[in-house]
C-alpha cells in the first residue's frame, strides 16, 4: 500500500513543480489560470437597513382642564388624584347660584312685561270699540268732526307700536333665559380623555386639573446627522426585557425644533415619538426605558453576495462567476442597498451562480484550478483505485474547478 502513497506524492510534487514552472515561465505559450481557494454562491435573502435607537415610554397626551370664572364661581371637585378617569368623566362642578339668581331675575322681568302687554291689548280693545261706535254715530248725524276718528287711530297705532316693543323685549329675555339653562347644563366640567389625574390644583390655579392620558408613545432622540436619514412613517419595532414580544408602530413625529437652545459649537438634537397601538396586549409602565429598531429600508426575496466577493473599477462594479467550463467571466452588476457586509444586486447574477469570494488580480474567460480537499481523501477509497484512475483523477483535480 505505500507504493501508492508514494505514487500520489510524487505526482501532486510533480504537477505543482510544472504548474509553477509553466505559469511563470517568460514568453509561454500555455495561457495562464486563475487559482481560486474561496468561492461563494448567489444567495436570496431579506435585507433590513435598520437604525437602532432607544426610547422612553411616555403619555402621548396630557389634558389640562383650566377653571374660568366667566362661567361662575367654582363649587366642588368631582374627582381625586390618582384615580382613573373615561371620556366623559365629571371632573369639577361650577356653583350654579349665580346663573339661577339671574334666570330668577329675567322670568321676573317677562311676568312685569307680559303684564304691561296685557294692559295695552285691553286699551287696544277700548279704541277699537270707541271708534266702532264713532262709525254707527255718524250714520245718524251729517254733521260730525273727521278729526275724531282719526285721533283713535293715532292711538291704536301707538298702542300697537309699544306692544311689538314689549315682545321684543320678553323674546330677549326668554333668549337669555335659554342661554342660562344652558350654562347649567355645562356647571359640570367632564373629561376629553381617557386617563389618570395626575395634578389637581386644589388653590384654584390653572390649569386646575392634569390628566395623563391611558395611550402611551416612546419618545426618543435623533442626533443631527440622523434627522435626515429618519423620516416620519418609517416603522419600528419596539423591545425590551418587560415585553413578552415586540411592538410593531411607527415614527408619527419629528420635531422641527432642536430640544434644547441651538449652539454653534455643539450639535443639535431632535425628538420624535413613536405611538404604542391602543389595545396593546401588554401593559407597560410609563418611565420604562425600551429599545426601538427603525426600518430605514426593507427589500424581500433579491438576490445578494458578500461585498467583499465585488470588485469596484473606475465608476463600474464587477464580481468574476466560475463558468460550467472551468473558466471565469467577469461581469458587471448593478448594486441595491447593503447591510453590512452583504450587497444586494438588482442585475448581473442569478441565483446558485458560483463566484470568486475574494478576488484580486484574476484575468477574465481564462481557466482556473482550486485547491485539492485532502479531507475528502480516503485511505480505503485510494486502496481500492488503480494506479491509472489514481493519476486520472489527480489531473482533474488540478486541471478543472
């Protein structure tokens, strides 16, 4: 058996000393090969350029409910800190005397106007039928003074002018009368949101009562170079070691404004805040601090290589494909987005295609020979081989990929 170690010794010595001799030889006619030891495959994969950040959970709202004592003098407090509080919650009650004192002093106003209206209407009434007898009387006499009849009819229309007066004025009054019922109806002051009191300002300064609403965000901070990479609507998945799992959402806000006074020795930062999804199976406190990953950019099922497997020369992109034919053809790709080390290509490659994974100086539509994978030798597979299959299969070895 050890003749035939010795024959695979001396024939890889061999090849590799005329391998060597005819690559290197001045003025050969042989055409040189490319040696390749690493090649890659054309995968299909996912890409996520992604940006991560962190963040704090907050109240996205906070309502502040302000007293205005245009509307009366404030009675009670219809809630206590701490507690829990729906839209449409009572929350403070304005004194209701005030508005029932005045609403008293105009229906008394209307009882004297509708009484004074009363009155005309039967002096009214006492013209009308002074003038009907004036008329009979004058079908009896020839002689009577015109004059008379048209001093009543001055008067019923005076009397008839003070009375649309008067209705004016009862309409006014019932008018007022409305508006004061309806500020009854809003003495007690309700909640806009959903939420927990938080502040209540039992001195009666605004704003009077503080609600932090039940719907939280994360607010995080962008540094100035990243505001122009970040933009509103891009997703985020929210994380943490107090989540279950990850929350899905979305960048809702970017602040125009830096968070503190710009200064021109120092870079500005920018807030934004990302909604958590109301019916959020999960519940977390407000202050936690939580990790977001931000999505700058996806692309699904495109076919990506290393980039270190491409080789960039002037303005174009190549990468060199192992032929079927033992040979290497350098191709222009065109690139699409990288995340860290893999390139994403949108042309020039399809997917199992072999190429070199580190290529240097490598000539194009030459052949080329790899290493041979001596772990894949063994000894029992050798034993049963001819000395002629033996040298057949070393030259392939060599000779082709």
């Amino acid at each position: 058996m050890n003749w035939k170690k010795w024959t695979i010794t001396v024939f890889i010595t061999f090849f590799l000393a005329l391998n060597f001799f005819l690559t290197f030889k001045k003025d050969n006619k042989i055409t040189k090969v490319n040696y390749i030891d690493e090649w890659t495959a054309v995968k299909e994969q996912n890409l996520v350029q992604a940006k991560k950040k962190t963040g704090v959970i907050t109240p996205s709202e906070e309502q502040f409910v302000y007293f205005d004592d245009k509307n009366g003098q404030f009675q009670e407090f219809l809630v206590k800190k701490g507690e829990k509080v729906q839209e449409g919650t009572p929350l403070f009650k304005y004194s209701s005397t005030d508005i029932e004192s005045s609403k008293a002093k105009l229906e008394v106003e209307i009882t004297r106007l509708e009484s004074e209206l009363g009155i005309i209407e039967e002096n009214i009434a006492q013209l009308e039928s002074l003038k009907t007898d004036l008329s009979i009387g004058l079908e009896n006499e020839e002689e009577v003074a015109s004059n008379d009849r048209m001093l009543i009819e001055a008067e019923i229309y005076d009397k008839e002018l003070q009375m649309g007066r008067i209705e004016s004025e009862i309409e006014k009054y019932k008018t007022l009368i409305d508006s004061k019922g309806k500020s009854l109806d809003n003495l007690v002051v309700k909640s806009n949101i959903s939420g927990v009191i938080i502040e209540i300002s039992h001195h009666l300064k605004n704003p009077l009562i503080t609600i932090s609403s039940d719907q939280q965000q994360v607010e995080g901070i962008l540094e100035e170079d990243e505001v122009l990479k970040i933009k509103e609507g891009m997703k985020v998945d929210v994380t943490s070691p107090a989540l279950k799992k990850k929350i899905e959402s979305t960048i809702t806000e970017i602040s125009s404004n830096p968070i503190n006074q710009p200064k021109v020795n120092k870079k500005s930062q920018y807030g934004f805040s990302v909604p958590l999804k109301e019916g959020t199976e999960e519940e977390i406190v407000n202050g936690t601090h939580v990790n977001l990953n931000i999505i700058k950019k996806e692309v699904n099922n495109v076919l990506t290589v290393p980039r270190i497997s491409i080789k960039k020369i002037v303005a174009k992109s190549y990468i060199y494909v192992l032929q079927q034919d033992g040979t290497i053809e350098k191709r222009t790709i065109q690139k699409g987005i990288h995340v860290n080390q893999v390139q994403e290509l949108k042309a020039g490659v399809e997917k199992g295609e072999l190429i070199v994974f580190q290529p240097s100086t490598l000539k194009n539509n030459v052949p080329f020979f790899t290493p041979i994978n001596t772990k894949q030798i063994e000894t029992e597979l050798i034993g049963k081989m001819g000395e002629k299959e033996i040298i057949r299969y070393i030259g392939r070895g060599f000779l082709t990929n």
